[in-house]
C-alpha cells in the first residue's frame, strides 16, 4: 500500500478550520465561509511552497511528489466528512497518478466517488458542492462519479480501465476497496489488455516523431516520457495484481538494476516536471525552449567559464535524452518480456512462434533471435557481433527478452582487448557490409550498449544536443538517421525522390566505406576546435585498426573532414562561377571522391532537418555534382572560364529551340531577344529556365517605362523544377529600378512567402530580369488564381510606385525568442563581376529581406543576384551587389552599409517587437 513520511519535509498541516470536528450545520448550504475557502486556498499554495523549499534542501524528489498526494488525501478526506459523504454508501478513491501517490505542483487531482447503487439527487448535489470548492481553492479535480454497473460499463474504455487499475481507497465505503481492480478483470483480458495498451503506445510514439530526442519533448506521453513506466505497471498489475513497481522484482520479473535504473530515471523526470510547473504555475509538461536554460540552471548545471554560450543546457538536454533512451529501452524489453512469458505461454499451438535452430549459439523464434543458452556471451565474446550479423543474414529484425538482457551485461565487458581482437573487428566490419536492417542492428548495438562499447568515441556523442533549431536529432539519433536514409537509396519506393543519388549509391561497389564516413563524420562534436578534421584523425585510425587498406582508410577519413564541402560550396557560393566549381572539384580530386561525397551529403543534409530539404537544395547539390563531374571526367565540352560557360549555355539553349517542342518559336526573334538579355542572363541561368522566360516576354506586350500605365511588367509563376512540389518559381521581366528588390522582397514578406533564391539581372538595354525561387507556406500560390492574381497585381502596384516599400513589422516566433544570433557582416571582392559579395549571417527574423532590400534602397544598393540559406534559427545570406551605376562600393560606403544593416537587424529583435 502507499505510505509516506513527511516528517523531514516540514508539511504544513491542514487549516484548523477542517480539523475541528463536523457538526450537523457544517452540511448546511453554507459549509464554509469566504474566510475559510481563503485558508484553505492558502494552504495549498503554502504546500506547493513546502514542497519547493524542501527540495532545495536535497530532500528526494520521490518523497516529495508522495508528500504532496499525502497532503491531498488529508484535504480530501476532511471534505468527504465536511459534506457528509461520509454518511453515504460512497467510497471515494485516489485514481491514476494521484493513485499510485504521485502529485506534482499542478497536476490533475484524479478522484473516484462509487457507490453500490444508483446515487440520489441529494448525494449528487452535496458532490457538486465539493467538486465547486476543489475549484476555487485552486485544485483541477479530475472526477468521477459512477456506481458499480456504470463504472463496469465505463471500464470498457482501456484508459478508464488504466485510471481503475490504479485505484487507492481514501475513505468511505471500504466494502468497494478491491471493486475497481476486479472491475478492470471483468472487463479486460491479459492479453487483450496487453493488445490495446501497446497499441495506444504505439500510436503515442508516432505522435512524437517515434523518437526520444524531439527539440522540445513532453516528459510525460514522448517516447522515454512517464508513460513508458506507467505502461509498465498497467500491463503488469492487470496480471500479477501488484500495487507498487517494486512488486514485480519479488515477483522475478523485474531485475533489482533494471527497478534501480528505472527509479533513478523517473525521479529524474519528476525533477524536471517539478521545475516546469513551478515556473508555468500549472500542469505544464512540454520541455518547450522557453524553459530549457531555467531548468537547466534549477537542476545544477552551471556554466563554466571556459563553456560555449550554450553548454550548460546543452549538457542538461544530453542527460534528458539520455534517460529518456533508458526508460524506452527498458519499457519496450519489459513489455516484450511480459508478452514472452505470460501472453505466448497461453497462446494456442498454432499462434506460438516456432523456434529454428541457426547455429550452435543462436535460434530463431518467431522473427526474433535467441541465444541458446545463459552463457553463449560469456564462452564466446565474438557471439555479441556475431549474433547483429546473423540478424541481417536471416532478416531478423528483433531480440528475444532474455538475450537483450545477457547482451546488456556482455556489453559491459567490451574492452580495449575486445576491440583489438582481430575476430571480432572482422566481424564488426562484416556487420556494416550486411545492408539488411543495418539501421535497425547499428540502432539496437546503441540502445543496448554495443556500439558506445565498442567506439568508445560514439558513447560521447550518445545524447549530444546543439541548442538550435537546425540539428533536429542528437549525434547519435542523427548519424543512425543518417544510415537509414543511406538505405533508402536502395529502396525502390524512394526511388523517385533521390533518382540521380539513388543510381550513384547502387554503383558503389564498397558501401561499407561510406557508412563507415558517416558513422565517424560528427563523431568528434563536443571537443572544442574542428570536428571535422579531428574526426578525419580518428576514423582513419579505426580504419587501418581493422585491417582496411591505406586507400579506403584515407577515403573515409577524406569523406569525414569534408563531409560539409559539398552542402557549404552549393549553398554560399555562386556555382553559376566556372571558377568556384573549379576550386571544387580541385579539392574533391576524382569521381569516386565525388560520388562518395555527393552520396553522404545529402543523407547527411536529410538527416540534420528533414524539414530543410527541399527542391531548391536538390537542384543546387544536382548542378554542383554535374558541373564538377564534366570537369573530372575531363569533358572536352566542359566550360572552363565565364566565357566558355557563356556560350555552352547558348548553344544547349538554341539546340532546345531548335528541337520539335519549341518550333513555334520564331528563331530571329529569339536571336535578338537573347542579344538584349546580356552576358550575364546566360552564366546564371539554366537552359530549361531560360526558354522559359524567353517563350513569356516573347507573348507579352512590349513593355513602356515603368510609370507608364499602358503596359505592365512582366510577371510569371510556374512549378519549381523536378522535386517541385512544395516550391514555386517566379519570373518578372521589367524596365530596370533602384527599388525593385526592395518592393519585390516586400510583397513576398507580406503575402507570406518565403525566399530560397533569387537572381536579379540587369539586360543591356536596362531591363531587369528576375527570377525567384518561392516556398510557398499555405501550398495553394499555384492552384488559387485569385492568390495568383493578387500576387501579380502587388508586384506591378509596387513597381510603379516610386516610393520606399511598407513593411509589416511581425513578431519574433516563439521558439526564436530563446535563440541569440549575433548579426555578423563581411564584404568580399568578385574581380571578374566587379562586384562585392555580401555576406550575411543573423537571427531568421520575420521580414529579414525586406528590411534588408530596405536598407539596400536608402544606400542607393544595386542588387545582381542573391543566395539565400536558412538553417533552422540562423539565416546566412548571400548578395552580389555593386552602386546604382554598376560600380564597385568605397571601403567607406562598405561600412555605411554594414553599420545600418545591423542597426536595423538588431532593432528588430528588441522586446517591443517580440
């Protein structure tokens, strides 16, 4: 039964006004007066102030929350006799979490009035009395009020049966202590119950991404929450009819480490909860960033003076994770283990899983694989890879309960003997060329602790955070990620979304080489000085340890320094320059290099932020990969200088012309169009844009100027190419303006559309030709004509108009509010453009290009062409740009330039607009 001890923990006992006897008046309609209701709300503000102080006093978490549910039952107690329910057939329970004596600060208070019969008008009206005064003393009762048949009838909700399972008689009618148990026995079978509660987690888990390591996780219903302990004792106590956790280890189910770790996890967890309702002042459970550096500081992790800005929180979310894996390992294995031993053994002949011998030290079962015996680990050490090979050999996607936990304690004894051991290297190496359900084997070699056994290196990272919106996952989570999507190239069924990496992948002959690259790529996170090169380091080393030759051992190692090449060349650079795509491939050396790297790249750029993937970012990796391929491979056609691209690009464009889809072009007049466009229309854009724009201006009207009311600009929208689906393309053909990029990033901010790139383009006889690249957040800019229109309409309204552009000031997202992004501006010179290169790197604040085009316009800034990345809270933006009359900029108007820019950025982000 639940008891608890509060006599170090200094309660603060019930209001004298409850403790006095009940007389006949105190069941009159006024049972207590105003005065009262104050003294009781107070005191149990006053509890959760006891609760505070005691635990910073040290005193333990568990005895805290059970202190709580103590003071609670004392309250309710008094107020069941107060209101005379004491007189009724009545029976009043504790429920759910309050039932097992579990209450933190602000959690629903889960009660349970029964009774035998029906209940009278009189009753239910002294209820609602009760139920009205809970509330105003500022409690949240979750309450029930049934008799025996509906509490039967009601229990055929699995969560009521859970609520029931519960269940601790307060006070009343003790006749009905043990009905709510007996309810639930009634109703549910084991297995049945067993069935929808894995079902309900099952479907819990996919509500949170199926991961334990979201950005802002719910402690309570994520995978690693409390639910994951609470589902334990459900499925269990419906079966062995314990009352406490520590039941099931006198019961042999439950190991004494298995309870110790479980204990120590979830008094970690009440901690945290603790925290978020002292700060929220109500039942809060999501670790939102709004609170993550307050907890962090409450639980004791302090800053050290050598730290990152973020370091202290960062170590507090490794831990969260890190327990939150402990709890989901041991719930799912606990679960599974319940279904093995008391589910399977009452199945029929025909449901059982059939047991297949695999070799002396292994069996099938089912789809599960099992030792043979206790000791197959301890006699042959190598068994431990042996047993993640055969696994992938004969598709076996899960272990056995019994061979989980004699893997757990061998994976302990994993030492730098074993990891020198020449077998079991062999084995490890023969476990990442087996593809079958690598993701799956590498994912439980790391819940289990094989892999942070085995690579040392890799533990480190085991629940390793980056305080930002751009890392999605944990090192860990991200580099198994990482492996899955390497897997997925293979898989048909997403065959169309990576075509041209999908062929590559299936050609590499030695795909061990680069699952080994991703395994090491951000292995060294967390060391202070470059990850990339220290990760070089030891990847080469684990390399030649394992007998590899010094040719692969240098590949993984070249692929892990330069794993963020590919992704930070295509993003902030112009690789419209045959020059930088030059210096690229100069770096990469050959194809194999480029094929491996282009391959991890971007299964590497897909597992930081699934969300961050896009057309555009595919369309930039595929063009950087073609163009340094030709240089490679040695393409005679292959264009070497500004010039050489120039005419390649007009030639492709007039042998599409040429072809049968394009005939209804008249060639003359294409001829003298793509004359007018200039030298550099044809460097910047592609051949299947190009006839594109030049089939729209060859249709519309002959443009005036641009106050001229006859003839408009030219504005066209279509599909993003290729993987086009949540991207759109936006083409405006109009006569060239100081203020054209101001207004056009305007009108994008204020009908909420999101800027992936842009190319600004003036022709030589002053036209501007530009084009855009669109996400488009409510997915209907290319269904709505309506949307369509207003867009245009905004667009030409707002180049006819002279003035400075309207912005509509936003305020800052909530997550971005905890995130400090310092603005930082450099300037760098592009000698064959004659223009300088700005680089931008600041908060993602709403409306950033506009304001940005803002100050372009009052510094008289021309604008050629714009690159713009945004990773998570960081954007980092490029910007050709030169004078209104196509001049360099003074050093003096540079710094002009640079002081306003961040003068008005940083303004942006103050509290009065956040």
């Amino acid at each position: 039964m639940f008891t608890c001890d509060t006599t170090s923990i200094n309660i603060t006992p019930l209001p004298s006004v409850l403790l006095r006897p009940p007389s006949a008046a105190t069941h009159s309609e006024s049972v207590l007066s105003d005065q009262a209701l104050t003294a009781i709300s107070a005191w149990v503000v006053q509890i959760n102030n006891d609760i505070s102080r005691a635990l910073e006093r040290g005193v333990s978490i568990r005895q805290l929350v059970a202190a709580r549910a103590c003071a609670i039952d004392d309250l309710l107690i008094a107020l069941f006799e107060r209101f005379g329910l004491n007189d009724t057939d009545l029976a009043l329970f504790a429920t759910g979490g309050y039932g097992r004596g579990e209450l933190s600060l602000y959690s629903d208070v889960d009660i349970l009035l029964l009774s035998l019969t029906r209940i009278s008008s009189e009753v239910s009206a002294k209820i609602d009395k009760l139920v009205a005064l809970l509330w105003d003393i500022g409690l949240e009762p979750s309450l029930s009020v049934r008799d025996t048949s509906d509490c039967l009838e009601a229990a055929k909700d699995h969560t009521v049966a859970s609520a029931l399972l519960e269940a601790r008689l307060l006070t009343g009618n003790e006749a009905l202590q043990k009905v709510p148990h007996a309810i639930v026995n009634k109703r549910w079978s084991p297995r049945e119950f067993y069935e929808v509660k894995t079902a309900e987690a099952k479907a819990r888990y996919l509500r949170h991404n199926a991961t334990e390591y979201n950005l802002e996780p719910n402690i309570k219903t994520a995978p690693g929450g409390l639910r994951d302990i609470h589902i334990i004792g459900w499925v269990t106590k419906r079966y062995f009819r314990v009352s406490k956790l520590y039941d099931l280890v006198q019961q042999d189910f439950l190991t004494e480490k298995e309870f110790d770790e479980l204990q120590f996890a979830e008094s970690y967890l009440w901690q945290i909860r603790h925290y978020l309702h002292e700060l929220t002042k109500r039942n809060e459970n999501k670790l939102l960033f709004d609170y993550q550096r307050d907890i962090a500081e409450l639980m004791g992790y302090e800053t050290q003076p050598d730290d990152a800005p973020n370091a202290a929180v960062e170590r507090f979310m490794r831990d969260y994770y890190r327990c939150a894996m402990q709890i989901s390992t041991l719930s799912e294995m606990l679960i599974n283990h319940y279904y093995e031993t008391i589910i399977e053994t009452e199945l029929p002949d025909d449901e059982r899983p059939i047991k297949r011998p695999i070799n002396a030290r292994f069996n099938q079962v089912g789809d599960q694989i099992a030792i043979a015996h206790h000791r197959v680990f301890a006699q042959t050490p190598a068994a431990i890879m042996e047993m993640f090979l055969l696994m992938g050999q004969y598709g076996i996607k899960n272990i056995r309960t019994r061979t989980v936990r004699a893997l757990k304690i061998a994976a302990r004894g994993i030492d730098q003997a074993y990891r020198d051991n020449s077998e079991h290297q062999a084995l490890f190496l023969a476990n990442l060329k087996e593809q079958n359900y690598l993701f799956h084997r590498l994912r439980a070699m790391n819940r289990y602790g094989v892999l942070g056994s085995y690579i040392p290196a890799f533990a480190q990272v085991t629940g390793m955070m980056q305080y930002d919106l751009f890392h999605r996952y944990t090192v860990d989570a991200h580099t198994l990620f990482l492996i899955r999507i390497l897997h997925r190239f293979t898989d048909p069924n997403y065959a169309q979304d990576f075509p041209l990496i999908s062929a590559i992948f299936q050609r590499i002959e030695r795909k061990e080489i680069i699952v080994l690259a991703a395994m090491f790529h951000d292995i060294a996170k967390g060391r202070g000085g470059n990850h990339s090169q220290l990760g070089e380091t030891e990847a080469t080393q684990f390399c030649l340890a394992h007998g590899m030759s010094q040719a692969d051992a240098h590949l993984v190692g070249w692929l892990t320094r330069y794993h963020l090449l590919m992704s930070m060349t295509a993003q902030k650079k112009d690789i419209s320059d045959p020059e930088v795509v030059t210096v690229f491939a100069n770096l990469v050396g050959n194809v194999t290099h480029l094929n491996h790297l282009y391959v991890l790249t971007v299964a590497d750029m897909n597992a930081t932020n699934p969300q961050l993937w896009n057309s555009w970012r595919a369309t930039l990796m595929k063009q950087l990969y073609s163009q340094t391929r030709r240089i490679l491979r040695a393409d005679i056609d292959a264009p070497t200088n500004r010039q050489d691209m120039i005419s390649a690009t007009r030639k492709q464009a007039l042998a599409r012309l040429d072809s049968v889809d394009n005939q209804h072009m008249n060639r003359d007049e294409v001829l003298r169009l793509w004359d007018d466009l200039g030298d550099e229309y044809f460097l910047r854009e592609i051949v299947e844009d190009i006839l594109w724009h030049t089939e729209a201006i060859l249709n519309h009207p002959p443009i005036g100027r641009a106050s001229d009311t006859d003839s408009a600009p030219l504005v066209v929208l279509r599909e993003h190419r290729e993987l086009a689906l949540d991207a759109v393309q936006v083409f405006v053909y109009t006569q060239d303006q100081a203020n054209l990029f101001a207004v056009t990033m305007a009108v994008f901010d204020q009908m909420n559309l999101d800027v992936l790139d842009a190319r600004i383009i003036t022709a030589t006889r002053d036209f501007a030709l530009d084009s855009y690249v669109l996400l488009d957040r409510s997915g209907t800019l290319l269904t709505d004509k309506d949307t369509q229109q207003e867009l245009k309409q905004r667009l030409i309204d707002a180049f006819k108009n002279p003035a400075a552009p309207k912005l509509t000031y936003k305020r800052l997202p909530r997550q971005l509010r905890h995130f400090e992004v310092p603005t930082v501006i450099s300037f760098d010179f592009n000698e064959a453009s004659s223009q300088h290169i700005m680089n931008l790197q600041t908060l993602d604040q709403p409306g950033l290009l506009a304001r940005v085009g803002q100050i372009f316009l009052q510094q008289g800034i021309e604008v050629h062409a714009a690159r713009i990345t945004t990773l998570g809270e960081r954007a980092e933006d490029m910007f050709y740009i030169s004078d209104q009359h196509d001049a360099p900029l003074s050093a003096d108007k540079l710094a002009t330039l640079k002081s306003a820019l961040i003068t008005s950025l940083n303004a942006h982000t103050e509290d009065k607009y956040t």
